[in-house]
C-alpha cells in the first residue's frame, strides 16, 4: 500500500522548507564573510566559501520530506518506510576543519537565552561538547566571543574576536560572526535572531610572529657580552700586547671559548626556536625510550670519564618502553638532563638513569623521597586513561634551594652560586627539554635537597601497542 506525501501546507514540510532557507542563509553568510577578508587572502574563508556554495544548491534540490527540528539542524527524520537520512550541507558543515557554530538569540536582554542550534565536528572537539546543541554559555564563555555575538545578533553588523583555547596546548583563534537574515522566520518567536560563528587556527603566524621576537629579543641580550669580550681582546692584541707571545696566545685562548659559547648559544636559540613554532602539533611516531637512552649514554661516556662518574642504568627490555614521538627530540631530553647531572655532580659519583614503563601520571610525577622538595614544572592536560613512559634522572650534586625550583625552565635562568665542574651552560637546556615535553603532551617534574642532589622526571605518552604490558627491569653499571 503506497503512502501519500504530506500536503503542501503540512508542518513537517514547512519546517523541511524552514531549515533548507536557513542553510541557504549559512551559505551566503560565510560568502560575506570572504568578502570581507578578501583583502587578506585568506584561504582557509575561501574553503568554506567554496563548500558553503555546493551546499546551497545541494540543499535546494535536496527533495522535502518531514522533518523535526527537536534534535538540531542534523535532525531530518525520513519517513517511517525510508531510512534516516542526513542532508548534504549538514554532512559538509560536519566535515569542515574549521569550527562552525550556528547560533539563535533569544531575549536581547538575557544572555543566558542564547543557545547554539548547530555545532560541526571541529566546534564539538574544540569546546568539548558531547551533543550539537544546548546552551551557548556551555560551548563558549570568553566575553570577547560573546561580545562579538551581541554585536552580531542585535546590532546587525559582522563582529570579530580573538579566542585562546584552554589547556597547556595554547591555541589561538580569529572569531568571525556574521548575522543570519533569514526569510520566513519570525524573530518574535521559535528561533529568533541567527548568527553564523566561524573559527579560524591562527596559532601557526602567532607562534611565528612570537618566535621571531624572542629569538631577536635573547640573541641581542645574550651575545652581547662575549661580543664585548671578543672586542676588547682584539683590541689588546692589536694594541701593546701585539709582540707579547704569552698574552698573546692567552688572550686567544679565550677567545676561542667565547667563540664557542656564541656558537653553543646560537644552536640552542635556534633549537629552541624551532621546537616552539611546532610545539602544537603532537609527534605521530614510534620511539623506543631505553634503547635511546643507552645510545645517549654511550655518545656521553666521555663526558662522564672526565669527572671519574659512573652511569647506573635501570631499563625494562627492549620494546617495553615505546613511547609516542619524536625520536631527535627525545634523545635531546634524555641528553641534556643526563648532561646537567653530569656537569653538577661531584667527582666520583654516579647518576643513576631510570626508565619506567605503562605508569600513570600521577605515579610518573610523584616524588621519590619524603626528605625533597618536589614541584610540577609541567603538568599534562587529564586523561584518565592515558599511560606513559617515564625517564627519571638523578645526580649526586650539591642540590637546589626550593626558591629557585619554579625558574629552573625560564630562558637563561642560572641558579647563583651553584658550580659547574665544566664549562658554563647556556642557560635554555632546560627550556628546550619544557617545550620538547610540551609538545609530546608529556610533564616534566623535580624534585630536589640541599646536599644531597635532585631529580628530575620526564613523561611522555606510551604507544597503544605497548600498554598494558608488564614491564620487567634489568639494572647495568656502566
């Protein structure tokens, strides 16, 4: 028996016709919104510009059927001897890399009224929402965006804000909000005023904007003193100490070393430079941790013979301890903590290298002694599901005051007083392990006594493979 379509003047086609105009109104909103920054050759605007334009004419020939909008704009139920279906331009909205919000206003005169009608895949994971509706204030409580809604809703006219997402992963935004003028909706009543908000990722040109200026900003302000110092010598040597030999040979012995310490300067700078203008985006690859750490052990071997230490080594077998991230970038970490505890133990001493395997955060950051002085200087956003893959280094040096724990990671913080058996570091080893471990979504802790020495932990998220595996330590003298 064939089932008749609903009359013209049926409710479930007038609602099917109401949400097809008001995705025609989406479309040409976003149009406006690429006109209006054409002028900055956005290019991401004209993305969304292009699949807003294939969306109007999907969902003008798009055929009626009955629909309820109790569920959204995604909600377009199909009749019961047809399955459910989804209209195209809610599918490519869903799709889109960038967050898309579509908004109604209710009272003018109550922002708690405002709710969030549409909210694609990309807006779901960026504000954490668990549905595509429900209240604004639930997805967004910056004032800035809200601000820029109010303009957009009851003064007619596009708005623009900045928006920075939460969480140790900084993430910086461009708001546009443009206003719906829908036909055929009563603004008195049901949905009210629309607004379509549309998020832009500017956090690559701000990172690199920022990562030029401290660069410029540490460079000039760092070399300037073995620039000073290189000045002065020639300028002896060209001078009265030009035919004396011993002066002579030590003046350049110096300044060799101040040569070396611009250029130890300028890597780490440039190291440090472009682990931050990355540090958002998190490794994809596979490391296995205690191999690494034997071979940085090996290439510092040296190093340690010089000051009679000993590297004691406690690792769980190979394959145990796969991490996910950036092999190079982990090879630093492990090298320039074991380096420190190296250059700031006394002689005949050991550091003691420890890799532990399928831990919790709270295990890998918890402290090793009741008697130190334990700080956070890097705490993973929370998933209670996570485990990770701990390297813990310990030295015998003479410790750190609990005043200087929190600037330990700052750019070219050195602890007064404290002495190093080798040449004087540059001051970003511990910068550069922060921002490493940042960008894994790792933490980063130490914990430290005053005569006794300290520890610092490094975490770093473990491969799915490898949890759950028993991890089985075997201890080495090196």
């Amino acid at each position: 028996m064939a089932v008749a379509d609903p009359p013209d003047n049926h409710p479930d086609r007038e609602t099917a016709a109401r949400w097809r105009i008001i995705a025609v109104g989406v479309a040409s909103a976003a149009f406006l919104i690429v006109l209006a920054m054409l002028g900055q050759a956005r290019l991401g605007a004209v993305a969304i510009a292009a699949v807003a334009t294939l969306a109007v004419a999907l969902a003008l020939s798009w055929p009626r059927r009955p629909t309820s909008v109790s569920g959204g704009v995604n909600s377009l139920a199909a009749p019961a001897n047809q399955p459910e279906q989804e209209p195209p331009f809610a599918i490519m909205f869903e799709r889109l890399a960038d967050p898309i919000l579509l908004i109604a206003g209710g009272r003018s005169d109550d922002r708690g009224d405002r709710r969030f009608l549409f909210a694609n895949a990309a807006a779901r994971e960026l504000f954490r929402l668990q549905r595509q509706e429900g209240p604004l204030t639930t997805a967004i409580r910056a004032p800035e965006v809200l601000n820029a809604v109010e303009d957009a809703l009851y003064g007619d006219a596009p708005a623009q804000a900045d928006y920075q997402s939460r969480g140790v992963q900084e993430r910086f935004w461009r708001v546009h909000v443009s206003p719906l003028d829908v036909p055929g909706v009563d603004r008195g009543q049901g949905l009210g005023r629309l607004v379509l908000l549309c998020m832009r990722d500017e956090t690559d040109a701000r990172r690199g904007e920022r990562t030029r200026a401290d660069f410029l900003a540490n460079a000039s302000h760092e070399l300037r003193t073995p620039l000073a110092s290189l000045a002065g010598f020639i300028e002896t040597l060209r001078g009265h100490a030009r035919d004396d030999s011993d002066a002579r040979e030590k003046f350049l012995a110096i300044m060799h070393l101040q040569a070396e310490r611009m250029r130890r300067l300028i890597d780490d700078l440039m190291s440090l430079s472009r682990i931050e203008l990355g540090e958002h985006i998190q490794p994809s690859g596979r490391v296995d941790v205690a191999l690494t750490v034997i071979e940085v052990l090996d290439a510092l071997g040296p190093l340690a013979a010089e000051g009679c230490i000993v590297f004691q080594q406690t690792l769980p077998p190979p394959g145990r301890a796969v991490a996910i991230g950036d092999r190079d970038q982990i090879a630093q970490v492990i090298q320039n903590l074991v380096e420190n505890a190296v250059k700031y133990t006394s002689r005949d001493a050991v550091v003691a290298v420890e890799v532990l395997s399928d831990v919790e955060a709270v295990t890998a950051a918890q402290p090793t002694s009741a008697a130190s002085t334990h700080l956070s200087l890097l705490t993973p956003d929370h998933n209670a599901n996570q485990r990770y893959i701990a390297l813990r280094v310990r030295d015998r040096g003479a410790g750190i005051e609990r005043v200087h724990l929190p600037r330990l990671t700052e750019r070219f913080y050195r602890v007064e007083g404290q002495k190093s058996r080798e040449r004087a570091g540059t001051g970003l080893g511990l910068a550069i392990v922060k921002h490493i471990i940042n960008r894994h979504r790792g933490g980063l802790t130490v914990e430290s006594a005053e005569g006794v020495g300290s520890v610092f932990t490094a975490y770093i998220p473990m491969a799915d493979e490898t949890a759950g595996a028993d991890s089985v330590s075997g201890t080495g003298t090196w």
